[in-house]
C-alpha cells in the first residue's frame, strides 16, 4: 500500500492539483473556454512541440516509437469503429467516439506525469524523448484525423480539411526539421528564450485549461457510451500497448514510458474539438471529465505495474 501511496502523492496530485485550481477558479470567475483553447492550440502546444523536437536527437529507438504511436493510433481508430457500429451510432457519435479513444493526454498529463515518474532517475532524458515522439503522433493525428473526424459530422470533407490546415501545429513539425537541417543553432539566437519561456507555461496552462473545462461539464453522466469510452481508453489502452511492446521488443525505460503514456485519460483536445466543430460536446467533456478523475487510480496501478512488467 504504502509503494501505491508513494505514487500517488508524488506522481499522480502534483498533475491534479493544478486541474483543481482551474476548476475552482472558473467557479468564481467563468473563463472563456474557447479563448483557453485557441491559446492552447496556436501558441503553447506548437512552441513546445517545436521545443522538444528541435532538442531531441532522433536515433533508431525513437523511430520505433514514433512507428508505436501511429499503431496504436490505427487500433484505436478501429476499436472505435467497431464500437459505434454494434452500438449503431450516427456519424457525428461515432467521430466522437473514436477521438475520446485515439486521442490521450500525451502533453498536458503525460509529459508532466512522465518527467515526475523519472525524475529522480538518470533515464529522465530517454524517457521525455519517448514522451516527445508519443506527443508529435498525437498532435499530428489530432490536429488532422481529429479534425477532420468530428467535422465531417457538421460540415463537408472539403471544409473540414480546410479547418485542418489552420492549425498551426501541422506546419511546425516539417518546419523544425528544416531548422535541423540548417547550419543555425537556434538555441544561440534571441529566439530560444521565447521558446523557452512559453514551453515551460504548457503544463500549467493545459492543466488549467482542463480543470476550466472539467467545471463547465454536467457532472451527471447518463450516457453508457461515456464509461465505454471511458474504460477502453484507461483500460484497454495499456492492455493494447502491453501488446505491442511485445510486437515492438522494447524493454526498460521505452517499454516503462509508452506502456505508462497509454494509460493516461482522453485529450483535453477531443473536448476543445468537439467545441470548435460543434460535435456531441457534452459527451466528449464527460468523456474527458471522468477518464481524468478515475485516472488517478488506474494511472497509479499502471505506474506500479510497468516496474514489475518492464524492469530497468
């Protein structure tokens, strides 16, 4: 007990505490979501993914995890259709279904959660890397298949592409690799500090964001596809992941690190999403709302069983 306890108090409330306090705070004051989102989506999430690219070396071993998180990705998306079509949903659920599935909080829970669960260790420096390759897959898909996805349900396959191509996150990922390519180190220039200053604010601002969210949903939840969703994706996801890290032979740190990342509850994105598309929002906020709050439990099981399952 005494191991889950240690876990929890120094992995799991530190992340919660900071959800809590946007949780209060848009009580007494009701903050604007969309303006939350807009900040999260065109400033914070492109500088700190532009961030940790630029700083990562890209070696084999990352390769295979990039190639992990878009499978992943794929069995999510199909575990999510076949779950609206026994279930026999319309397209705008389904589409809603699939995100609460395929997209996880590989940013705002899982790299703080991560550099917590290493941080006293000497492998903290593979394991943000890891982290870093599972947050370019999820802000790629996110930023075009989870686009797209929930727009189709209001709008047509042109318009909802075209939505995509807003998004600045889908530019910063080729344009880093150009840097890289380039004989400049931008950690010399005047522009690093920038960078560096709004990389830091992701963490709180995302955590904010989704206690902010969290307290704008109904805290009923009727709806039996919410636990559906709910247990594929904090359950089901390790389970698939323990799968693949077989298929993929990682073993310590990598093997530690993804089986944790997939453990993490449903994106504050698919919620900010299904507001800019105008998609089943309530679901997707409850979907969100509660994967976070179980999350504290489960996330705590799956940190305690990777260190059996994948010893270092």
């Amino acid at each position: 007990m005494s191991i889950f306890l240690n876990i929890l108090s120094n992995n799991i409330l530190p992340i919660f505490i900071i959800i809590c306090l946007g949780y209060g705070l848009n009580k007494k004051f009701d903050f604007d979501i969309n303006t939350l989102s807009k900040i999260n989506f065109y400033l914070y999430v492109p500088s700190f993914t532009f961030y940790n690219l630029y700083k990562t070396q890209i070696s084999m071993e990352l390769i295979n995890v990039l190639l992990f998180g878009f499978t992943l990705f794929a069995i999510n998306f199909i575990v999510g259709y076949m779950i609206t079509k026994a279930a026999r949903l319309d397209r705008g659920m389904t589409a809603a279904v699939q995100n609460s599935l395929m997209f996880y909080n590989s940013g705002n829970i899982g790299i703080p959660l991560i550099t917590l669960v290493f941080s006293d260790t000497p492998y903290l420096e593979l394991a943000l890397a890891c982290q870093v390759m599972i947050l370019v897959v999820q802000n790629l898909t996110t930023n075009t298949v989870g686009f797209i996805n929930a727009g189709r349900a209001n709008v047509s396959l042109k318009e909802a592409v075209a939505r995509v191509f807003k998004m600045p996150t889908i530019y910063v990922i080729p344009l880093v690799f150009i840097f890289k390519a380039l004989p400049i180190d931008l950690t010399a220039t005047f522009i690093w500090p920038t960078l560096t200053y709004i990389k830091n604010g992701l963490i709180s601002i995302a955590l904010f964001s989704l206690g902010v969210q969290l307290s704008k949903s109904k805290l009923s939840v009727k709806s039996p596809m919410v636990y559906v969703a709910v247990i594929f994706r904090l359950l089901g996801g390790p389970a698939i992941a323990a799968l693949l890290i077989h298929i993929f032979k990682f073993e310590g740190v990598i093997a530690q690190t993804v089986f944790i990342s997939s453990a993490v509850p449903t994106a504050l994105n698919t919620a900010l999403i299904a507001v800019e598309c105008n998609n089943h929002e309530d679901f997707a906020a409850q979907v969100v709302m509660l994967s976070t709050i179980l999350s504290a439990v489960t996330m705590t099981g799956v940190i305690y069983i990777s260190k059996i399952l994948f010893p270092i």
